[in-house]
C-alpha cells in the first residue's frame, strides 16, 4: 500500500508544482482589466461583476461586496486631486500625466467632480476570508482555473458585468483634452450556479473547524446526499495564492475529498455486514488485550484486555481484538461488496471536473488483510465525504446516498435554468440493520463525559484514532476522526470531522463535531441554549 501511497504523493507533488508555476503571477485583484486601443479612440474594460455561486437559499457566496474604482485620465487640472483620492506620489502623478493615457485606481470617495476622473462601484470577487473558499476555486485573468470557477467558466463567463470607459484620440493618439469619456455597461445579471451549501451551516463548520491545524468537516443531508458544508483547513485567500503555494501545511488540497487511513470508522462496516449475514448482535468475544494470527499478536489499545463483549460494547469500547475474531467470520466477498456499497472504493463528480477521490479498497483478501481491514487499518483508505455517506446510510435506513453539490442554474429572476435531479442511491444495507446501527452509535455518544455529546441535540457516532504509518520525532502521527449523525431521533444531518496529525479522534474530532451539531440544533430552535451559541451569530 505505501508504494502506492507514495506514488500517490508524487503525482499531487507534480501536480501543484504545476499548478504553482500557472498561478505564480496572479495578481491580488481576481477581475480582469483589458485596454484596446484604435486610430480614434482608446477603450478601458473592467469586468465588474461575474455569474454568481449561491447557496441552497439563493444567498451568494461571491459578489457579497463592492469597492469603488476610478477611471482617471490626469491633466494638469486634476493633478492635485488625483493625488489626493489615490496613494500616488506626485512624481508618480507627474508621469501619468505625461503618459496621457487613462488609468484604472481603486478609490475610497465616491465624490468626485472632475470630467476626467469616472467613479464606479466594482464587485469584489471574494471576501478576503473566502466562504468555501476550496469549492469556489479562482481565477486568473478573469477565467477559472480552479474549483466551480473552472467547472462552470462558460455560464458564469457569459453571465458577466462590463463597464466600458472610452476616450476620443486626436490624430497624434492622444487623449483630447475638455472630451468626456463615453461610459457604456453591458446588461446587469445576477444568473448563476445553485448549490446545495447552506452558508450558515459552511460558516458554522469553518468556525468550529479553526481548532483543526489540519483536516477537514463534511456535513452531508442524509436523506439526499445534498452536501450543506465542505471545509478544509487550513484554508487559503484567493488573493494571496502565492503565499498558499509554499505553506508546508498544503492549504490549497482540498482534504475533504482526499483519501485518508479511517481507522475504527470502518467497524461500523463490518458490523454491518455481521448483522447482514445473520450474526446476532449477542455475538461475544473475550478480548484478553490481543488477537493471535500465526505467529502476530494483534493488539488492543487496551493491553490488559477488555474481557467479554457483546457487538455493541465492542463498538461503544471500540475492542480491535473483538472486530478481527467478527471479521474472520464473514464472508469475504460479501464484507468487500457492502464496504463498496458504503462508498468505499468510489469517486464521485460534483460538478465538471470536479471530483472526489475513491480512496483505497482492496478487491481480495489474505487472513493477515481482512484482519486489518477489520480494525480499518491497512490497505484501506476513505475521503469525509465517503464516511458522511457510510453514516448516511446508517441514519436514513439503509440507503447509501450520492453526494451531490449542484442544485442547478437560475436566472437573474430566480427561475431555473436547469434543475439538477438527485443522484439514485443503492441500498447497502436492510432497514433493520441500519436500526441496529444506530443504536450502538447512540450508546457511543450520549454517555455522561463524552466529548462528541452536545447540550443542544441528541447524536449517534464513532471516533477512530487511525495509524498513518508516517513518523515525526520518533512517534506515529495519526489521524483523529469523528463521524456521526443527527439528532438521534429522527437523523437530518451526518457530519464527518477528520483531525491530520492529532492526539486522538475523541481528544482532536469529536468536540469539533458537539460544536457543529449543537449550533445546527440552534439553527432549528433558536431559543435551544446560551453559552455563546446565538442564533444571532450565524446569520
């Protein structure tokens, strides 16, 4: 697996090398400013605004707001105020004024009386703190290159905002000085791309995801797949890219669909399957801190042992011993088909181009590989986004669902364009099992002292603390996940909280998900808690 691992690493390597070399020169403004000059007249044009990306509420997750921009054309009239609305020195004033030629300058006033200097307010692209910012992408000389920039160029293109400024030329190719401007806008639209993201939900998950130096938090609906948030952290601003580029935190991978070792996650496949074949949740194994393979001792976390267990205090307990003795009691073929009816194994596209990885799940298996696939270990690897959908299933009675990000395209008035249907999901699981299921995952969470349970919202969930194989100072870093579904009752929401380079999934992931769930409880019922948990804040 860690050639494979490794041969992955080098590929991404290759490729954001790549990608730095395309970006190195983007400039901090995202919006393209192009001059076109003829024998009578010279044109500035400034894209002011681009189609829109809303969330599942029409609210827009670009264009949220505006500065001010002035075409400037220096005489000697103006030289003075020029100076004064633009952080120009006058020597720098003094040879635009020699160069004759119009100029585009962020300004703060508006107020300007003066022919030659034109005042217009400009969308700014993105928020300096971008929401969702690895799912909007960039982009560079006014053309996505990267995420739904670059998966919709042409809609969002042709819906579009110029302005025009153009000045007369005398038969020498200068400006006529006492000549105004012609100042000319293409049609207004505020058309654009729907997506499933509820921004109050993304805004949440980005707050309570700082915590995370690293990882990533999905929140899937688990009825529909409908993705309500993606966040990866560290994130990244769209106008400092280069900065981005050579964080040794990698900001600009999107980690929510980058495959990673799941660890203890995977048991809720593998008890699924059990409960699949007939094996009664009763089914015990006394865990003496290890399981014998031949000559291997697979240990528990707890050496001196768990003693006796039922399916249920074996996931609660999370005993690997117990799950290696289940897993050799399965059929192989059968455990491999659910955990790809799960999700694992698959890719999905969002939106073109833009796709979750399918992560690692072998198609055969050794004694000594079903024993770690049983624990979630070895040749194994899972994206949030897959276990957001293993979870799914668990919450909503067995249906593994497609995640999906698109809702579809909208006119400036609201109408749509094109409405996407919902992906299909397949049954991975019977009703009865998923029940099951949800019960143990219940038990998992809402004991007195666990750190995933919320005061706001009943839960169901698993931790895993899962081994990655990579070594600093001497100690294994690993990966600290938590996943579940909410509230208990009647499941809306699964979140998938991954923690790189953690203390431990219950230590790193799971208060990270009590945050996130309890403030989408608040969403529901405002008047739910206190604490710091305003409804007033997530507006």
């Amino acid at each position: 697996m860690w050639k494979r691992l490794i041969s992955i690493f080098c590929t991404m390597c290759l490729a954001f090398t790549l990608l730095y070399l395309r970006i190195g020169s983007i400039g901090a403004d995202p919006f393209y400013v192009a001059a076109g000059k003829s024998q009578s007249s010279y044109t500035l044009e400034l894209t002011v605004s681009r189609g829109f990306l809303y969330d599942t509420n029409c609210l827009p997750l670009v264009n949220q707001s505006q500065k001010l921009m002035a075409a400037i054309l220096v005489t000697q009239e103006n030289a003075e105020l020029v100076a004064q609305i633009t952080d120009l020195n006058k020597q720098e004033v003094q040879e635009k004024l020699q160069e004759a030629k119009p100029f585009l300058y962020e300004v703060n006033t508006q107020e300007v009386d003066d022919d030659n200097i034109i005042v217009f307010p400009v969308y700014n692209r993105y928020e300096q703190e971008q929401t969702a910012a690895h799912l909007v992408g960039y982009l560079s000389e006014g053309k996505g290159v990267s995420g739904l920039e670059k998966s919709y160029q042409d809609l969002l293109e042709q819906s579009k905002r110029t302005v025009e400024i153009t000045y007369t030329l005398d038969a020498m190719g200068r400006t006529i000085p006492g000549t105004k401007p012609k100042v000319s806008y293409s049609q207004e639209s505020d058309s654009g791309i729907v997506l499933t993201l509820d921004s109050r939900i993304q805004k949440i998950c980005e707050e309570a995801g700082q915590s995370l130096k690293k990882g990533a938090v999905v929140v899937m609906d688990c009825k529909t797949g409908e993705l309500r948030a993606v966040c990866s952290f560290p994130t990244y601003s769209p106008y400092r890219l280069s900065e981005a580029m050579q964080d040794p935190d990698s900001p600009m991978i999107n980690r929510a669909f980058t495959p990673l070792s799941v660890g203890s996650t995977f048991k809720i496949a593998v008890a699924a399957t059990a409960l699949e074949e007939g094996i009664n949740p009763s089914f015990s194994y006394e865990c003496k801190g290890g399981y014998q393979l031949g000559d291997v001792v697979m240990h528990c976390h707890n050496r001196a042992g768990h003693g006796k267990f039922s399916m249920q205090e074996a996931i609660v307990n999370s005993c690997n011993p117990y799950f290696i003795n289940l897993g050799m009691h399965l059929d192989r073929e059968h455990l491999l088909r659910v955990s790809k009816d799960l999700s694992f194994g698959k890719g999905y596209e969002l939106a073109p181009g833009l796709s979750t990885q399918a992560g690692i799940l072998p198609k055969t298996l050794s004694d000594g590989e079903l024993a770690n696939l049983s624990f979630g270990q070895g040749n194994l690897l899972g994206t949030p986004v897959q276990l957001a959908q293993m979870l799914s299933a668990v919450a909503n009675g067995g249906i593994t669902p497609s995640p999906s990000l698109v809702e579809g395209i909208v006119t400036e008035k609201g109408e749509w364009v094109e409405q996407k249907e919902l992906p299909s999901g397949i049954r991975s699981m019977q009703p009865q099992t998923a029940k099951q299921l949800q019960e143990f995952l219940i038990d998992c969470v809402e004991q007195e002292g666990q750190n995933a349970r919320s005061p706001y919202t009943t839960s169901g969930g698993k931790t895993a603390t899962a081994q990655t194989g990579v070594y600093a100072d001497g100690d294994e870093l690993v990966n600290g996940w938590f996943v579940g579904f909410t509230p208990a009752e009647d499941p809306e929401y699964v979140i998938a909280v991954i923690a790189e380079d953690a203390e431990s999934g219950n230590k790193s992931a799971s208060p990270v998900f009590s945050e996130i769930a309890g403030k989408i409880a608040l969403l529901h019922n405002p008047q739910g808690g206190s604490d710091g948990f305003s409804v007033g804040n997530l507006s």
